[in-house]
C-alpha cells in the first residue's frame, strides 16, 4: 500500500462545521481567559481589536471561497 507523506495528508484534511465551530468557541474562551489574567489588554482602543479580528479571519475567508 502506498501511503501519502503524513504532511500532505494534513494540508487536505477538512475539518467538518462542528469542528470548526468549536475551535471558534475555544478561541473565544482563551481570549476571554487573557483578558481575565493580563487586564491592560483590555485598554487597547477599539480598532485594535478590529485590526486582530480582520487579520484572523483573513486566512479562514480565503479558504472557505476557494472551496464554494
């Protein structure tokens, strides 16, 4: 049997919406957890945030409309 090199398995794997569901969830909880633990994060202006929520979702966004 000859078997693809485990990296190139790993770049086509898809993640199923449940999955990718709940890592959203979890990125939540660990921002909500650093926010918690190290509070001057949280006197960042607001298009800071902005800027991190755009720049993380740039990759995710991509990806879903070269697949639709």
């Amino acid at each position: 049997m000859n078997k693809k090199p485990l990296i190139i398995r790993l770049w086509k794997f898809q993640f199923p919406f449940i999955d990718v569901r709940l890592s959203l969830i979890s990125g939540i909880g660990i921002g909500l957890f650093v926010a918690k633990i190290w509070e001057p994060i949280l006197y960042l202006d607001w298009y800071w945030y902005l800027l991190i929520v755009l720049l993380a979702a740039i990759k995710p966004m991509v990806t879903f409309f070269k697949q639709v």
